[in-house]
C-alpha cells in the first residue's frame, strides 16, 4: 500500500490482552479502525488482562460496549462504519450472520485450529496434556472456529507449564500471526488453508467445579487438572471432612519409592513434613503450596487434621 492509496477502514470486536495486543498490530499496520466494540471493563478482571477501553482512549478510537450483539443498533452502528475489513479478538459474544455479511471478517483463536476449537482452548489444551498449541487466525463463518484459516503461529507446552504461562505465549502468538499476515489481508492476496473440521473437536467453557480431583486417576491426568486450573484460575481441589482444600502449587514426583512402600490411601497425604497427593497409579503430586477454604495450611496443620 503506497502513500497515495486510501488506508482500509476496519471494524475490530475486542477484548483481554488478545484484543490489546492485535488491536495494537492494525494500528501499526496503517489500519483505519473506525470502530471498536468491546465490553465494560471489570475491575475483577483487570488484574488480569489490558484494558481495550483504555488503549481506545489513548488512540482516539471510537468504542461501543453493546450488550447484545445481535441488536439492530450494533448493525447499523457498524454498517455506518463502512468497514472493508472486520476483526474479533477474544470478544465474548457471537456475531449473528447479519453482522458476517457487513465486510469479510477474521477471528483469533487461541489454539491450533482444528484442535480445540470452542471455549478455554488453552486450558483444554493443558487438561488433555499437549505439547504445542498456538493461535489460528480464521475467517469467521456462523459456526464458529469453522472458517478456513489465514495465520498460525504455534507455541510448545512444556511440561510443567500452567494455563496461565501457556496462555502468556498465546498472547505473543496470536500478536505474531496477525502481524505476518496483514500486508496480504490488506491486499487481498491472503492465502486460505483448509480447517479440516474431521480432526480435533469442540470444547465448551469450564466452571470452577470441573476443578474437583479425582484421584483414582493417574498422576499425569491429576497434573495436567493443576496445571490447567492452577491460580489465577480456581484451582484444583478435593473436599475432606467438610473443608476443600485447593492445590497452588504442585509438581509431579520422580520420587515415588517411600510413598508406595507407604501403602497410603488415595488422596492427601503427609510424609516427612511434605504435603503429598497420591495418585490412583501409585504415583504422588509434591504440594508445596495448598489451602483450606482459601487458608494456607501447612504440612505440620494438614496432618493434625488427617490424624483427627
């Protein structure tokens, strides 16, 4: 695009880094983003993510916080932008067929696409122990995460990475594979890959309950549960006479010897002033951080109440 030629408008949907983070890339890019629309900024959630409202303000981009999506208003708000192109990063509503059909739209993803498409893709990721993810930048279709794709950039899972972490790298990706694409979204020679929909699968949002342990399960399936819900999520956690007793911080053990020669019950355990959890494999979880209806608790008051 030379000087001469008129910058393409664009409408951006956005929220969370994600949204900081791309919505930063247009505006390098020499995008014309005429619109935002984003939701109310939280104060509960602030402490984890960037403000989009915020970064709006400071660029003098106009922004709308509708509460419906599918409203008549928030159409024709965006028709009146006239946008050649339009973007969702990490927006939490739908957008209706209505609003797809207004300009070619494009969605980021936090994952691999066709893995894990739906909702908390990088705690799933984590949950069903991956070594890679990344974020996918797809055309936007009704049916979502089915658009043919555009961008990728992927990221490892290491193996004691929390959501958390992981999801820090999936934020640098989604920044990255925006960036290397732009120059032929914005000249229309992007090329489109197939999102093969027979591979991988749909995974709806998670609640603070799909963090109970079960621990007839092996080790790895009771780590990777941690590690996909550790703070600043809600944790993994297992109920014992009446008070839940959430894991902080754990690793899986390559100690094991002094624990199985235990034959301890499934569950919490103590050994040697250590907080373990055992692990219906026999193999155990080094707790180093754990509370008790949100108290920290040590090794020493943990087996005062086992003993009891």
């Amino acid at each position: 695009m030379t000087d001469l030629e008129p910058r393409k408008r664009a409408v951006v949907f956005g929220y969370h880094n994600v949204g900081v983070r791309c919505l930063k890339v247009l505006l390098a890019g020499g995008v014309d983003v005429a619109l935002v629309v984003t939701h109310e900024d939280s104060a509960s959630e602030n402490i984890w993510f960037e403000s989009v409202i915020s970064l709006c303000e400071a660029e003098g981009i106009p922004y709308i916080t509708p509460a419906d999506a599918r409203s008549p208003e928030l159409l024709a708000q965006v028709q009146a932008a006239r946008p050649d192109l339009m973007f969702s990063f990490y927006y939490r509503h739908m957008l209706p067929a209505e609003l797809l059909a207004v300009a070619p739209a494009f969605n980021m993803h936090g994952s691999l696409l066709p893995e894990f498409r739906g909702r908390a893709p990088v705690n799933w990721a984590v949950l069903h122990g991956a070594t890679v993810t990344g974020a996918t930048l797809h055309e936007m279709t009704v049916k979502p995460d089915a658009g043919a794709i555009v961008s990728q950039m992927e990221v490892p899972i290491l193996p004691d990475d929390t959501a958390h972490e992981v999801f820090g790298k999936v934020q640098v990706a989604a920044e990255q594979a925006l960036w290397r694409v732009l120059p032929s979204l914005l000249d229309g020679t992007a090329v489109r890959l197939h999102n093969d929909l027979s591979k991988g699968g749909y995974f709806g949002g998670r609640k603070p309950e799909d963090g109970r342990i079960d621990w007839s399960q092996p080790a790895q399936q009771v780590y990777n549960l941690h590690r996909a819900v550790a703070p600043p999520y809600p944790g993994a956690f297992t109920d014992l006479n009446g008070v839940r007793y959430v894991i902080q911080r754990a690793r899986l053990s390559s100690h094991l010897s002094n624990v199985i020669y235990l034959s301890l019950p499934l569950g919490l355990a103590v050994v040697d002033n250590c907080i373990f959890g055992v692990c219906g494999d026999g193999r155990v979880l080094t707790i180093s951080s754990l509370t008790a209806d949100g108290e920290p608790i040590t090794a020493e008051q943990l087996q005062a109440r086992l003993a009891a």
